[in-house]
C-alpha cells in the first residue's frame, strides 16, 4: 500500500515477504540484494541524515531514520549521529538500585557494574540528549496523547531537571509540547540478570537508529538498513524494506560476498503465511 506508486517496488516487496526470491547457491533462507540498493557501510549516515542538523532544519531529518536488527548497532549510530547536531548539550546520569530484599546480597553489585549495564526497555545509565535531538519514549506516559512507547519526539529545551519536547508527527504548538521528568523503570525478567534492577532516568532514548522490530507500522521519508550481521527472524527484512514509498528512499550497507553479490538472510515461515 506505501508502495502503490513504485509497481516494481511493491511487487519486489510481496516476494520478498512471501519468501519467493530466490534463493543464492540454494541455500534456504538467503537472497541477493540489488546491487543499486547497496551503500558502503561508512556512507550509509550520509545517506540519510545531513551533516549539519538542528532544530531550525528538524523537518530535513525527522522523517529519516537507520534500521538495524539488534540494539547494539543502533547505539553506536545513536552516538556518531549526535555529534551532528549542534544544539545545546546536557547530559542526565541515572540512579542504578538493585532489588533484592537481601541487603548483603546487594552489596554485592557494585554502582558502577550497575551503570553499565543496558537491560532491554530501559534508557541507558547515561543519556546525552541537544536540542535538536531525535529520541524516543520507551514508556506509555499518555495514550490521549499519543504518548506511547516507541513514540519518536524532538528535544526543544533541556532543563536540569526534566526537558521540554514535542512530537514530530504532532502540531507545532503548545498542544505538541511535552515536559518529561525521570521516572523510575525496573528491568525484566527477559535480560537474563540473577536480580531486578530499578533505574531512575528519562524514559527515552536517541532515536537516529532504531531496531527493525521497533519500526512495524511507521513510515518514513528515508531509510538506510544496516546489515552488519543478518536479519534473525521472521519477516524481519520485509518490515525493513516496507518502511518506505519507493526504491530511491531505502539504501542497505553491508559488505559482499567475495564474489561481487550482497546476500543476507530473508527468514521467513511459510507455515505462518
């Protein structure tokens, strides 16, 4: 349906998602991606973010974003994409607390192993945000809103205690305005740690990247879609893919094969279809 205006596009697309690509040197679950789709890794910023961003030219960029499969790509996008922006800068430390009834226990883990951590769903021990900033909510703060988790805002005034946003896909007026305070997250049962541990941050984090699973159901003006490793999952590529209109707004960075070809994953489950 985004792609109703690209025939070769949207037909690509329903072959990709249905798992009817052909696959490279008959190995299941592989396809090559179109030479005219690849960037090199090192370019693939460039191709969706300008290189001088702020919130005077906010609308250049706040529709683009960077797909990746895990989270540990999209920090490090995160973190190259700020030093692009070149509003005013404040960073927020969290307050790291183990729950455990056990005082001796706690004692235990140390603050500074706790800080370092990145449990999934929590913003991390220290969050850097500019104004200008893209960052995203990780919590439902208010559904009336639009307020929810995976929500993306722009950062418009930090403050020492809390800071001030808005919502891109909202009005630019006072009734897009958000003031955000720290709020206090406990992690899940999911990240594999022996304890809970409760954070007290900002319920964001930057939002240049994002992971393709955190992308099902937006649509954006620019994609660039990180490969460093595959896609892991069902369906995962075709989300990626299906973000934008058309060929010309989506670029994937991955390295080939040795012998000229992109190829990567497409899992997909043809008992679910």
């Amino acid at each position: 349906m985004r792609a109703d205006n690209d025939a070769d596009f949207a037909a690509r697309l329903l072959q990709l998602g249905n798992g009817q690509l052909p696959s490279v040197d008959g190995i299941p679950d592989t396809i090559n991606i179109l030479p005219q789709l690849v960037c090199d890794v090192v370019d693939l910023t460039d191709f969706v973010y300008p290189q001088q961003m702020s919130l005077a030219n906010v609308d250049e960029f706040a529709r683009r974003i960077i797909l990746c499969p895990r989270n540990e790509e999209c920090h490090q996008i995160n973190s190259t994409v700020l030093r692009r922006v070149t509003g005013a800068v404040r960073t927020y430390y969290a307050i790291d607390t183990v729950m455990i009834d056990d005082a001796d226990e706690a004692a235990n883990y140390q603050t500074e192993f706790l800080n370092a951590l990145h449990p999934n769903g929590l913003p991390p021990h220290e969050l850097t945000l500019k104004v200008g900033s893209i960052a995203m909510l990780l919590r439902n703060i208010d559904p009336k809103r639009q307020l929810c988790n995976g929500t993306r805002l722009v950062v418009t005034e930090l403050r020492r205690h809390n800071f001030k946003a808005r919502r891109l896909s909202g009005a630019d007026d006072a009734q897009g305005d958000i003031i955000l305070p720290a709020v206090s997250m406990t992690s899940g049962e999911e990240d594999d740690l022996p304890f809970r541990m409760k954070r007290i941050q900002f319920p964001v984090r930057l939002s240049f990247a994002m992971t393709i699973n955190k992308s099902q159901g937006q649509t954006f003006d620019r994609v660039g879609l990180l490969l460093p490793s595959p896609a892991f999952s069902h369906g995962q590529l075709y989300v990626a893919f299906s973000r934008v209109r058309d060929t010309q707004s989506v670029k994937v960075g991955m390295y080939c094969d040795g012998n000229g070809r992109f190829v990567t994953k497409n899992i997909v489950y043809a008992e679910v279809l």
